[in-house]
C-alpha cells in the first residue's frame, strides 16, 4: 500500500501526519507526504510527473488555495489549485486503480437554506474560492462517473481548525492584547477539528491492516454533531481558555456580537454553513448502501462528538503546549 498524502503543510496534512506517525504501520505500508515546496500544484506536468512516480494507491489531497479574501483576485490560482489539481489526481487514480480523496468545503453553498444542507442540495457559490471548490467537486465526480475499478471520497467540512493558524488561536491572541471583541454572530455552521476529520476519512476507507476496503464512492459532509456562529465559537475558546488557567484580558462577555454587515470582507460568505452528517454516519457504521436515500431527512445527529467538547480539548491542549 503506497500513501501519498497532498497539502503537508496544512492543518489537514499535519493531522494526518499525526495520525500516521500514532498507528503501528506494517513495512508494505509506505507514506509519503508533498508539500508545496516538493510540487507546485499549480504546475500540471509537476504534478502528473509527481503521481507517475510515487505511483500511490491512495491519493489523499489535503492541499487547497484557502485564501478566501485572496482568491477575489487571484482567480487562476484558486482554480488552478482547487479545480485543476483536483480533476488531474482524480484521473490518475481512475486510470491506476487508485482511491482518491479529496476536502471540499461549506463554501459551495449559497447559505441561503433555512435548514441543513445535505450532500445532493444544489451548489451555489457565493465567492471565487467557493466557485473554485465547486468546480474542483464536479470534475472529480465528472472523472469517476464511469470508472467501477477506482473509489473516490469528497469530504465537506466547515470551519477547520488544528495545527496551525485559524480562527480559534485568532481569537485567543486577541483576548490577550484587547479588552473587547467584535465578532460575527449572524453566519452559523460547525467547526471541525482536522484530527478527528483525518480519523473519520480513514475510518470509511481503510481497515485495521491500512487496506482499502470497500465503501460507496461520493460525496460526505464530515462535521461534528451540533451548531453555532462564529461569535458562539469565539465565546468557547475563550472560556476554554480560562478554564484551562489562561489569563485573558477579554471574557467571554466582553466579545459583542455584530452583523456580517458591519465586518465587510472581499469575499461573501455563507450565512448558513450547517450541513448535515447523517450519510457518513451511515455509510462508517455500514448501513449505507448504494440506493439509500434514508439520510436525505436528516440533520445533523448526535453519534458524533459535539463540536464544543473538541474546541474544549483543543484549547486545553494549546494550553499544555504553551501556544496561547
């Protein structure tokens, strides 16, 4: 089994890395890691070259053009690296065999639905980066549509957080230099720890032994259980903050809560970013079959660990590390 894992310098690439180097791995196992400076993905002959190479049977690409704000004006290098690179790992994996997955994100939604998105509702992306994930979605699915020797996963997530920069470590280096905050509370969705997303990716397609086994190919929305706003989440990180014996200057009720409106950004953003899970729950507990349709109704559910306790312990554990 020959791993290639895209985006290493990423807080998905650095989960998995985490994840990899915690598992007692057999010597047929290899795992190999790229990070920008071993590929530009932007380069297609690099990346083809790249593939043809380490010859991988599962292609995991981490890797994205994130810059959401950026992306306004950086329209080839968004779709370069979110669509293209996307459909050229896509079709190496189909014409070798390989399994693919790949990380797409709430962004392709308009956030215009009253309720939970659901894996089969309509796309409509409100930024360039959203449309570049949309068509890195579509290009993928194009690709596999007819290929039965391969398998493809395309995991949605929201509002990521891990090693690295994000908004929960923001925020807390803003509670230690201010007195008050000022953060968004009319966007909801739900954040998403990339260790426990690395976990669940391979839950669905590896067994104990590190082997592909077989699960049904498409697309999962992969979030904890439960909801909030980006407010909700800044109030969270800070009590975890506190109560992990971090002195901040902001409490949580010193955070204000304020309309996207009077924070504009480049970039529009989904007002609802909630999707719903019930199809991965399904699909890891083994009750998902190709023809059902019975996670259609659902919300977000319950089986998964609540988004709240992961903040909490992510927190504690920048605490422990001295990374607040």
């Amino acid at each position: 089994m020959n791993i290639l894992v895209f985006g290493k310098d990423g807080q998905l690439g650095k989960a998995f890395k985490a994840l990899f180097d915690s598992q007692t791995i057999t010597k047929n196992v290899v795992i190999q890691y790229v990070g920008r400076a071993d590929c530009d993905l932007s380069d297609a002959n690099a990346l083809s070259n790249l593939l043809l190479k380490t010859s991988p049977d599962l292609i995991i690409n981490a890797s994205a053009y994130t810059a959401v704000d950026k992306a306004e004006n950086n329209v080839e290098m968004a779709f370069a690296i979110n669509a293209r690179a996307p459909e050229l790992m896509a079709k190496y994996a189909s014409e070798h065999g390989a399994t693919f997955l790949h990380y797409s994100t709430d962004y392709v939604f308009d956030g215009g639905k009253s309720g939970w998105y659901i894996e089969s509702d309509e796309r409509n992306p409100l930024s360039i980066y959203g449309k570049s994930k949309t068509a890195g979605e579509i290009a993928v699915e194009e690709v596999f549509a007819n290929v039965a020797s391969s398998h493809f996963a395309i995991f949605r997530t929201s509002w990521v957080y891990g090693a690295g920069g994000n908004f929960i470590r923001t925020m807390l280096r803003l509670a230690k230099e201010r007195d008050e905050l000022k953060v968004v509370h009319d966007q909801r969705g739900v954040p998403t720890s990339a260790d426990w997303l690395a976990k669940v990716s391979l839950a669905l397609v590896l067994d104990s032994q590190f082997q592909i086994k077989p699960f049904t190919s498409g697309i999962y929305h992969a979030v904890p259980a439960g909801e909030t706003t980006w407010h909700g989440l800044a109030c969270a990180a800070v009590q975890a903050a506190l109560d992990a014996g971090i002195a901040l200057k902001a409490k949580p009720g010193c955070i204000k809560p304020i309309l996207a409106a009077e924070y504009p950004l480049p970039a529009l953003r989904p007002a609802n970013s909630r999707m719903a899970n019930r199809k991965l729950q399904l699909a890891l507990s083994g009750g998902l079959s190709d023809t059902s349709n019975s996670y259609n109704q659902a919300q977000n559910m319950s089986n998964f660990p609540a988004w709240d306790g992961m903040v909490q312990q992510y927190v504690s554990q920048l605490a422990k590390e001295g990374l607040i």
